[in-house]
C-alpha cells in the first residue's frame, strides 16, 4: 500500500492547514525549519511523502506521473457546506491524497464529471479554511514562504540532522518526497546508502578555467587525461531497456527535440540501465559544425523536429559514464568510468581523448583540437570521482580564445543605425547573490539577433531611465576580451577590454556564470610570466 492509498492513518488535515497559518505568520527561516521538521515528526511514516509534496504545492510528488488536470476546488453548493469546526474529527491528510489520486485516475468519457464529483465530495466535507489550502496545492502556490531549501534543511532534522547526507540524496532521487519517506522510515543511515537512479537527471560536473597546462599537470599529479572540448551543447542520456531520456544542462527534459540520439542510444547502447554524459554539436548538411545558436533552437523546438532532423544532423560525443549496467560510476575513478564508457558505447561516439604527462605533449594536443575546429580541451584527473553540481580543479577547461561567462544586467538604446535597438549591453559577473559590472559590449550580435535580444531585455526591464534599461539578471553571455583590466570606475576593481559577445548562452543559469573571483585569479594570471597556452 502507497502513502497515496493510506486507510490506516490518521493525521487531520486540519493539522496540516494549521501548520501552513502558522508558517505564513513566521517570518523567521530557522523557525520555519523547526515547524515543518516537528509537522513532518509526527506524521506515521507514511504520510510524509504526502505531507511533503503538499508543503510545496504539488498534488502528488515531483517523481510521480500523475497529474489532477484540474484548475482549483470548485465551490460545494451552499446547503452541503461543512460547518463543522476544525478540530472534529474530519478531513485526513490520506482523505485528501485519496481524492487526488482517484482525479488523476479518472480518464476517458465522462472523466470531467467524475473530477468535479470527486472534488464537490472534498469540498463538502472540508471547513473554509481547509478548502483554501486544498486550493493553494492544486493551483501550485502554497504562500507560505517555505522554499525547497526549508523543506530540505527540516528533512535532514527528521534524519538526525546530516544536511550533506540529506543533500546528497536530493540530488539522486531528485525528489523532496522521497527523500523524506526515507529519512523517516530509514534514517541517516538510509539517506547514505542512497544512489543515482536511471530517468533521475544529476546535476553536471563543471569545470574551472585554467590557462596553463604546467598548473594543470601540477593539479593532477603529473599526469592528466585531455580530451577535446567540443563547441555543442551538454546533454545527460539515461537509457533502461527501450525507454530513453535526455536532459540538458540545466536539467530540461529534450529529449522530444533529439529522436535521432534517442534512436542511436536505442540501436547502439547497452540495455542499460546506463547513464551517458556528453555533448551533442549541429551539424549543417556538408557536415560542418553549425553554430551553437542553431542547436539552441533545435532544443527549444518541440513541434516540426522530424524536418529539422534531416537539414540539421547531430553528432555526438560521450565523455563519461555515471551508471552501468545498473551500477552507480560517480564515485569511481575518471579512468574506471572512461572504460565503462567504452564499453557501454563499443567505442563509438567518444570524445577524442589523450593521456599526457608532459606540458609540450598537452600543448600539441590543443594544437590539433583547435586545428580541428574545436574549442580547445578538457583535462581530467583521472583519480577524480564525479561531483554532481561540482566545479573545481578535478576538470579543467583550457580554451584558446579568452572569454568569461556574463550576466546582462542592463543595456542603452541604439542610436543611428541601431536606432530602435537596445544594442549596447552591460556585462556583470558573479559576487555572492550579486551581479557586478565589468564591462560593456555592442560588438559580437548580428542584426537579428540584436532584434531578438532587444526582445528579450525588455520583457525583463525593471527599469528605464530613457537611454539606459536595467533588466532582471537572466541571459548568459559568452564574452571574448583582450584583457582583464584594473577599473577604477567599476565597483567591482575589474573591467574587461574590448569585450565582444562570442555566443549567446542559454544553455546556461545565471547561477553558473563567471565568478568576480575566478575573474581576479584571471586577472593576476595575466602576469605570470608563462604565457598563453598557445
Ligand atoms: P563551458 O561551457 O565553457 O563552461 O565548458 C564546459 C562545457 O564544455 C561542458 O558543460 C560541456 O557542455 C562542454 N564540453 C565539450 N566537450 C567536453 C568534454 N570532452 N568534457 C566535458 N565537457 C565538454
């Protein structure tokens, strides 16, 4: 028996409402934490899941497929109006999810019916004020301030107060709900043992800038795995039997835009349950590498993708393997996972990959990388497990062209012939929550694009002054410079010269740009005295 189905068990939903009052009345993060850790106590165990999915919103938890496919609690007639006072013995929390899921389950003819009827028996038996919050879940608003963050701090409470642990299994059940059945029923010692699932997308690892390939062998021990950084876009397979799923870097599900990799993975990987990380480029009919933008908008498609899978054929290259055969690789070594890889793939569509253990041997291999028409190349240190989310010195990326990942926070209005244009933008790095200025570009956009990204910014000002429009911090872009200079007119000390926007990336979160201080450590590498990697 699901949480879903509980008879057995009992906590009145008028508990769960008082609850959300009382959060709405609290302003205070740590009490928030507090409250919903000692709600979700005292539930039985298994009504957490439940409880959990209701605190955000959400009718049913993130992992569960089924959806109410209604807007809101419609009105009971007046005369079937419960009166009774809240603390009756009425509505339960399992009443409740039994409704829902008896709502998602009605399909076909006379479905809609059904629902209403349903929905009408709730509301009748329901007070004012349980009808308001049964509202709130269906319409996904709950109000009461509590973020996933909360939710996640009070369910690492629930299991003896290992927040990393908590995290950790967050990330590789991708669901509040389950983590927190498992806090409750398993404790810590459950949450530890939790792994990867396949059709449960992980966040990417990341990898920090280095331009140096003396630091880089240094960082790795003396020995480094490089492999050529392809110019495409990130995506994440999970395949078991024939089902086979994709996600992007910031974790949307494309899989609908890509049926010729879903196709190949269903042809030529392993029955799996496999879970591939890799790069995906566009390719025009000649063969040649499109741009990136192109790929964008192939994933953006939802609609029309079988024409766009002839004119714009993908080519595909995996780098590494996170599960095998049902066998979580994170913590493996990069070397153990790379044979995985190519065992799973028989070697096909791997990313070109050297072991070096020399700077002049490293350099030959960004030579021909570049030569190719790639970007430039990644090193691995091949001790290295895979960190979910993580950037540090276990990957680097060594591109030829300096560039930085910049936030938009504002643009000025064109004039002559980019009149009508908002056309010269202000780039901001990272600092804290913040963004700070660095530098500004009207150079890099064709005139489309300079359209399409006047469109944009407006629909995110926050502000106008008549020449200068302030938006809300949400497009990422690439930016070439020539130098990282001191500025005494930035607050943030630094400015980019000759700044120019080498791609738009909205493959990226504002969250995953440039740093103010990878910036500086940018900034003081200019003068070692090594030099340029090419
Ligand atoms: P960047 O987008 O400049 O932060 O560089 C990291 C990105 O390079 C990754 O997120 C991947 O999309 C891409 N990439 C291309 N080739 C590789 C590779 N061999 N290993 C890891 N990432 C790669």
């Amino acid at each position: 028996m699901t949480a879903m189905e509980g008879t057995s068990v009992n906590t009145a939903f008028a508990d769960f409402v008082a609850l959300c009052r009382e959060l709405e009345r609290t302003p205070g993060r740590l009490e928030k934490r507090r409250l919903t850790a000692d709600f979700l106590r005292r539930l039985d165990t298994s009504e957490v899941a439940t409880a959990v999915a209701f605190l955000s919103g959400r009718a049913f938890p993130v992992s569960d497929p089924r959806v109410l496919g209604v807007r809101g609690l419609p009105n009971p007639p007046a005369d079937h109006r419960s009166d009774r006072a809240p603390q009756d013995r009425g509505l339960t929390i399992a009443d409740v999810a039994a409704t829902f899921a008896a709502v998602a389950e009605a399909t076909g003819a006379g479905s809609r019916r059904a629902r209403e009827e349903r929905l009408l028996a709730l509301a009748a038996r329901a007070t004012v004020d349980e009808r308001a919050i049964v509202h709130r879940i269906i319409g996904g608003e709950m109000r009461t301030g509590v973020s996933e963050g909360v939710v996640l701090e009070a369910i690492a409470a629930l299991a003896g107060g290992d927040l990393p642990a908590t995290r950790r299994a967050a990330l590789f059940l991708g669901d509040l709900s389950v983590v927190a059945e498992l806090a409750a029923t398993g404790g810590a010692a459950g949450l530890a043992a939790v792994t990867p699932r396949p059709f449960v997308a992980l966040l990417p690892m990341l990898a920090e800038i280095a331009t140096d390939f003396g630091d880089v062998l240094a960082a790795h021990g003396g020995r480094t795995a490089l492999e050529y950084k392809y110019d495409g876009a990130r995506i994440q397979l999970h395949k078991d039997g024939d089902r086979v799923r994709i996600w992007s870097r910031r974790m949307s599900d494309v899989t609908r835009s890509l049926p010729d990799v879903v196709e190949l993975a269903r042809r030529d990987l392993p029955r799996g349950p496999v879970i591939l990380d890799g790069e995906v480029l566009a390719l025009d009919r000649a063969g040649r590498p499109l741009a990136f933008q192109e790929l964008m908008r192939r994933f953006r498609r939802v609609h029309g993708v079988e024409s766009l899978v002839g004119e714009m054929p993908l080519a595909l290259y995996f780098f590494d393997c996170l599960m095998s055969e049902g066998r979580a690789l994170i913590d493996a070594p990069y070397a153990e996972r790379w044979d995985a890889l190519t065992t799973a793939t028989g070697g096909r569509y791997l990313a070109r990959r050297v072991l070096v253990g020399d700077v002049a041997t490293a350099q030959q291999v960004m030579a021909d990388a570049l030569a190719e028409g790639h970007e430039g190349v990644m090193a691995k240190d091949l001790k290295s497990a895979y960190e979910p989310g993580g950037r540090g010195k276990r990957w680097f990326k060594v591109k030829s062209a300096a560039t930085v990942d910049c936030v938009i926070v504002a643009a000025d209005r064109g004039s002559g012939r980019r009149a009508g244009w908002l056309s010269n933008y202000h780039l901001a790095v990272r600092a804290g929550d913040e963004f700070a200025a660095v530098g500004k570009t009207f150079k890099g956009l064709t005139d489309a694009e300079f359209g399409a990204m006047t469109e944009r910014l407006q629909a995110l000002a926050v502000g106008d002054d008549g020449y200068t429009v302030r938006v809300r911090p949400e497009v990422v872009v690439e930016v070439e410079y020539n130098e990282i200079q001191k500025s005494p007119t930035y607050p943030s000390g630094l400015a980019l010269r000759f700044a120019r926007i080498a791609r738009i990336r909205d493959d990226k979160a504002p969250g995953q740009a440039t740093t103010l201080d990878e910036l500086r450590a940018l900034y003081e590498r200019q003068f070692g005295t090594k030099g340029r990697v090419v």
